[in-house]
C-alpha cells in the first residue's frame, strides 16, 4: 500500500512541476501582456477657470500648458470670445496622444454690461437652501459677476460651479452656459431688495422645476 502511495505522490509533483509554467516579465518596451501602455495627456490651465471681461473691453487668452511623460505637447483651443457682446462664452482647451486619447479642460468667460445701479452690489457670501441643508457659496469676481457652488442646493454638489450675473439692481440671472457636468441655466429668477434672499429654478437634466430658495446666512 504504501509502495502505490509513493507512486501517486511522485506522479502529483511531476504534474505541478510541469503545468506551473513560469510566467516570464520580460515584455516589450510600452506594453503590458499583449496590452499597450498608453500614457494620457496633463492639462493645465493658466489663469483663472472663470474670467470676468467688461463689455467693449479686451480678452487676453491665457491658454493652458500639457505634457505627456514632463514632455510639452500641442493644446488645441476651442470656442471664441466676443468682448463686444455682453455673455457667457465657452472655451475648450485640448491635447491629444498619439494613440487619440485626450484630455480637456474649459473655461468661462463672461463678458459683463453691469449698470451703475448695480456695480456697488455684493453679494459674496454662504446661501442655506433650508430645503436640503446645503449650503450655496457666491464668489464675486468682478463688478456684478459671481462664481457660484452647488447651484441647485443639492447633496454632493458642492464642486459644480458655474457663472451668475448682477445686470441692474438686485436681478440676478444664471445664463445658459455648459461646465464639466452639463448644460447649465435658471428661471424665475429673483433677488430680494434686502440683499438677503434669492429663489430660481434650475435648468439642469438632473435638476427638477421646482422653484429653490436660499437665504443669506
């Protein structure tokens, strides 16, 4: 008996021995297996994500820098701005590797027409949408425009941020604009004339119609 146990021992290990082929590392410069590494590009923008321009003024492309592996590559800029012409404008900055793979980044130009009755407004600050508990931020950079967080008021949303005007007055208007997570806008917008207040409807695929209040905190 133990004569046919050795037997079945020897017969496993000769098995094992065999059929753990050794998997050898050694590949081919920028592959893995029968993969091909590919490295994507790195953007980064020069100036600001947000540029506030005056009607009639100037704007000056900043542009963006990329490199793929600390090497310098070619960013294509997309969109164009009209400084003659009060808006919200897109640009989109773009570098591509050699085997097509991109990365963009974007920025928003607002080109601003602020009446002088609303030049001296700010309405900087932290905004509860008592609704949710959230909290909006408004971040003014330059006379009657403001970049604005969490929008819409809504959990999880504290990095979307996207362009709000102070035309005249206490109006104020989220235009219709695109950022990294969509289409962008609102209506029934109002501001209060306590500077305290403000209710809109998001105009977001993700966003309902309701109408969201925000008060000043």
């Amino acid at each position: 008996m133990k004569k046919y146990l050795n037997i079945i021992a020897i017969g496993i290990l000769c098995m094992t021995l065999f059929s753990c082929k050794k998997e050898s590392f050694n590949y081919p410069e920028g592959t893995v297996g029968s993969s091909k590494i590919t490295v994507y590009p790195i953007l980064t923008l020069k100036s600001d994500r947000f540029v506030a321009v005056p009607v009639g003024g100037t704007y000056t492309e900043a542009g963006a820098d990329a490199t793929i592996a600390d090497a310098p590559v070619e960013v294509k800029i997309g969109g164009t701005v009209n400084a003659a012409a009060a808006g919200v404008y897109l640009l989109t900055y773009t570098a591509t590797n050699s085997d097509g793979f991109s990365a963009t980044l974007l920025r928003t130009v607002v080109v601003y027409d602020t009446k002088a009755d609303a030049v001296g407004n700010d309405f900087s600050g932290s905004y509860l949408r008592e609704a949710t508990g959230e909290i909006s931020e408004w971040t003014k950079i330059a006379p009657g425009v403001y970049v604005v967080s969490n929008p819409g008021g809504a959990a999880g949303a504290g990095g979307i941020e996207v362009a709000v005007i102070n035309p005249t007055g206490f109006t104020i208007s989220m235009p219709d604009q695109k950022n990294e997570t969509g289409s962008w806008g609102a209506n029934s917008e109002s501001y209060r004339s306590d500077g305290k207040q403000y209710s809109w409807a998001v105009e977001n695929a993700t966003y309902g119609k309701q109408l969201r209040t925000f008060v000043k905190q």
